[in-house]
C-alpha cells in the first residue's frame, strides 16, 4: 500500500503531518461555527465561556434575518421544481435522439457553470433593470433557473447513458406511447439520479450570492445577501448561529446525495 | 448504442419540443444578458471602444488586474504545493479508508461560501483561535494580521481551492502503474529519486489539469477578496462590482467584465484542450 512513494518511514511520517493539517484547515471553518453560535451574544468568542442560545433567539425574533431565511428556501424550492420541469425532457431528447447539432444545445446549458458568475451579475443586472425585474422574486428565480441547470443536467444525463435502453425499445415495441414511455420507464430508471440532481441545485440556489446580491435589494432580500452585507459591515455573532444551520443543512443534502450516488453505483 | 431508427430513438419533432422551452429560456436569461453586456461596453449612445482604451490607460484597472492574477497565481501555487502531500497521503490509504479522508476533503466544498469567509474571519483574526493559540505558545500577546489583507484572501482562497486540486492529482496518482515502483525499488532507488524519476512526472497531467482548474476558478473571485481582503486586494470581479455600484459606470463596468469574460474563456478553452471536454463539468459534478 505504500508502493506509491517508497518505503521511507520518515517521508511517510512527513506526508502524513503536512495532510493532516491540511485535513484540519479544510473542516475546521465549517465546524468552529457550531460551539460559537451556542456562546456570547455580545461578541464573537472561541472557545465560549457559556453555554446559552441566545443567538439562535436572536435570529428568530429578528424579522430581516428570518424573512431573508424563508425567502432563500422559497427561492430553492421554486428554482429546482422549475428547473427538474424544463431540464429533465431537455437532457432526455439529447441523450435519445439523433438531432443535427446537439452538442451547440449540450454547451449551451452547460455555459452558466464556466462563465464567471459576477459577469453573469452585471449582465443580469443590466437587463432585469430594462425589464422591471430587478428586487423582485421572479426576476431571482429566472436567474437561478439559468445557473442551477447544468448541474441537474449533469447528473440526468449521466443517468440517461446508464439506464438500460432496451427497456424502451420493448416498450415501444408492444405499443407503448412516447409519452407511457417516458412517464413509466424512463423516469423510474432515473429516480436517482434526478435526486441528485434536485439536491444539488437546491443548495447551489440556497447559497447563491453573487447574482442575488446584484439583483436584490430589500423586498427580495435572500439569507445569502443578508449574510454578505453582516459580515461585511457589521459581524455580529448572530452569523455564527445563522452559519451552523446553514453548514447543518449542507451536511444533511451533501449526506443524501452521497446515499443516493451509492445507490445508483450498486444497481446500475 | 441508439442507432437511426432504432425504436428507443426520438423523432425530431418530438426532441425539438423537448428542448424548446429551455432553449429559449437560456437565450433570454443567459445569452441575451452576455450580449448586452457586450453591447453596453461598446455603445455608450453610439458605437465607441473608447471604454476599453480607457481602461487601458487606468491604473485603477492596471493595478486591479495585475492584483488579480498575483492573487490567482499565488493562491494555486499555495493550493499545489499543499494539495500534492494531500494527495500522496489519499493514494496511500485503503479505499474504504480513503473514502472517509475524501469526505473531509469535500466538506468546505459542501459549506457555503459565507460560513467559511465567515469562520476564517473568527479563526485568523486579530483575536481569533491562531493568534491566541501562538499567544499562549510564546507567552505573550500576539496579533500576527492575517485576514482583511493579502494572506487572508490567499487562506479563503485555498480553502476553496484545495479540494478541486487534490482531486485532480489523486486521480493521476491512482492511475499510475506500481509495479513501476516495486520494480526501481527492487533496483535500489532510494524514496526521494523514485518520487523525482516517477511518481511526479507520472502525475503531471493530474497536476496540470488542477492548476488550470484552480487558476479558472480563482480568477473570477468576488466573495473571497471583498471579505477577507483588505483595500489593496481588489480583484476584477470587485472592479466591476465598484463600477456598477460606485461609480454608476455601466459603460466601464460592461468592458471589465468582457476583459474577464475573455480572460477565463481562454483557460476554460485550454483547459478543454487538456482535460477533453468535460474539463470543468468533470471536477464540479
């Protein structure tokens, strides 16, 4: 098992250290979070000299931070119902059909994912501000619908090229419709992956900052903003109870995307 | 597999109904606002690239984006150098083993970007856990300024990085043949000359692809430099936001983000040439 860099006990130590503390600077940001929020609601304190939870109260009786917090998850929820809507028959008609030219369709919604997100921003900003759309929930919702659906079409379309065709040519053999097809064979087979795919454009919207923050102001407010401008201006220690039940949340949906990836991967 | 006319194969008709309304969706939230991004740098009323000369003789701009591409290089640099031993301590393990690592691994990648410019705040701060930690080490008061300046964008930065860099070398180090090794161990190579002769040559494509990576995904920050940077560590995505915001220059803030807009479509076009065309989409999902 150590074949890849000799048998050198001390460079073995050597590697083990360095990653170690690498491991430790990659997860400690994620769960500082958590015993600061439990602590002093005057000031941010680690490690805390008491145990209270008045943060959380904090954050709950503040209407700007528990408003911007249903707002956000109503945004992720509409975003990926919309988004499974039109992304799911879209990467279906590319993976089985035989249309000139896909590829151009195929990059065109992959695009959002390897355009820098501030010039989507700006450009977002300019027309929503032309169109009216600008703070308000619609206009964000769009938006997010752009930037979560190469993720979606990701995982579909992957589920797409493991699912087992030959159940659709029978089907359509013994007379099943396109649409029987599809409703009764094509989505069950891709029950996963669709999953994942929904799981993860939640969170993408969920956290989305960049293009909310330039598209918002205060009546469509998102908790992402919210956080953006406290941590800016203010830091109060609310964050750190607003951020544990963010890293919570993430963990939950990260959790229920790696179940379900094994899932697919044990019955293909 | 789906060849012409086979019965599992849509009907043109019917794929391009499919496709439609995300198509059109896509040219209005997406193409649409990139073209007029475009259309504003250089139709201030009529046609003009007078934005772009200005912006060249700006040393606003200059500045910006010498600071940007330092900061970019130096954080990926920084991710390279600690991802690799990340990377070698991950090839080493069990699977089952290695799966565990590989979760802390992906954990900041899960974590909103707020939360972590958030903790790093609270952990590298003028009173935070480090500082105190090294007060209580040498007995004294520390304050060692390590956020709201150049280290503290290059720590958020790497926090982000790193998992998408050891990715890409754990995969190059994985594929590598060890009988190779066994075989110049065998021969008497020492440890350090087998590393040199090779493992490291073996994993420069890994290393390539997430150096391109980490430098496309760098180049086009907002969040990390306006929070955990100080004045002098604007980025030009914080360009264009202070001449959306401050300044109102629509005209100018429209070419700064062509200029980046152009910038990273060349590394996502080099990286496409290295990674084959999954370069980007193959790391993110």
């Amino acid at each position: 098992m150590n074949a890849l860099f000799g048998s050198s006990r001390l460079s073995r130590n050597l590697i083990a250290t360095a990653a170690w503390l690498c491991y430790v600077f990659l997860l400690l940001p994620s769960l500082i979070v958590i015993p600061i929020s439990f602590g002093n609601p005057g000031q941010i304190e680690f490690p805390p000299r008491q145990f209270t939870l008045a943060l959380y109260q904090q954050f709950f009786t503040d209407q700007a931070w528990w408003g911007s917090m249903v707002q956000s998850l109503l945004v992720a929820t509409v975003t990926t119902m919309l988004t499974l809507v039109l992304a799911v028959p879209a990467a279906y008609a590319l993976v089985r059909s035989q249309l000139p030219r896909r590829n151009l369709l195929r990059g065109l919604f992959m695009m959002p994912m390897l355009v820098p997100v501030i010039v989507l921003g700006l450009g977002l900003y300019l027309q929503f501000s032309n169109w009216g759309l600008l703070d308000t929930t619609t206009g964000l919702v769009l938006s997010h619908i752009m930037l979560t659906t190469p993720f979606i079409m990701v995982s579909v379309m992957s589920g797409l090229h493991h699912s087992d065709v030959s159940l659709e040519t029978v089907a359509s053999i013994m007379g099943a419709s396109r649409p029987v097809i599809f409703f009764r064979v094509v989505l069950p087979q891709l029950k996963a992956s669709i999953a994942v795919g929904a799981l993860f454009a939640f969170l993408m919207s969920l956290d989305e900052v960049v293009v909310a923050y330039f598209l918002t102001g205060t009546k469509a407010m998102t908790l992402p903003v919210k956080m953006y401008s406290s941590i800016r201006w203010e830091l109060t220690p609310v964050l750190a109870a607003v951020s544990t039940l963010l890293t919570l949340l993430s963990l939950l949906i990260a959790l229920g995307i790696i179940a379900l990836q094994r899932k697919t991967e044990a019955n293909p | 597999m789906a060849q012409s006319g086979t019965a599992s194969e849509l009907s043109l008709p019917s794929a391009l109904m499919l496709l439609a309304p995300l198509t059109l969706l896509m040219l209005a939230i997406l193409v649409y606002p990139l073209a007029l991004t475009v259309w504003t740098s250089v139709y201030p009323g009529q046609f003009s690239l007078q934005a772009y000369t200005e912006l060249l003789s700006s040393t606003l701009f200059l500045k910006v984006l010498k600071n940007t591409f330092e900061i970019s290089l130096s954080g990926t640099l920084v991710s390279l150098l600690v991802g690799y031993p990340v990377a070698m301590h991950l090839a080493a393990q069990p699977p089952s083993r290695r799966t565990a690592y590989l979760i802390m691994v992906m954990l900041p990648f899960w974590t909103s970007i707020l939360v972590k410019s958030f903790a790093l705040a609270a952990v590298f701060g003028n009173q935070g856990l480090v500082n105190q930690l090294l007060g209580f080490v040498s007995g004294g008061q520390i304050n060692l300024p390590m956020m709201f300046n150049r280290v503290g964008v290059i720590l958020g930065m790497i926090n982000f990085l790193l998992p998408f860099m050891i990715l890409s070398i754990l995969g190059s180090l994985l594929a590598q043949d060890r009988t190779l090794i066994l075989a110049a161990e065998t021969m008497g190579a020492k440890p350090l000359r087998i590393f040199w002769k090779i493992t490291l040559p073996l994993s420069l494509p890994g290393v390539v692809a997430g150096v391109l990576i980490n430098i496309t995904l760098s180049i086009g920050m907002y969040i990390t430099p306006a929070l955990l940077g100080g004045r002098q560590d604007m980025m030009v995505a914080n360009l264009v936001d202070f001449y959306t915001r401050q300044t109102l220059d629509w005209t100018a803030a429209s070419a700064t983000a062509v200029v980046l807009l152009l910038i990273s479509g060349l590394l996502v076009a080099l990286l496409g040439k290295v990674r084959g065309a999954s370069g980007l989409s193959g790391a993110v999902a």
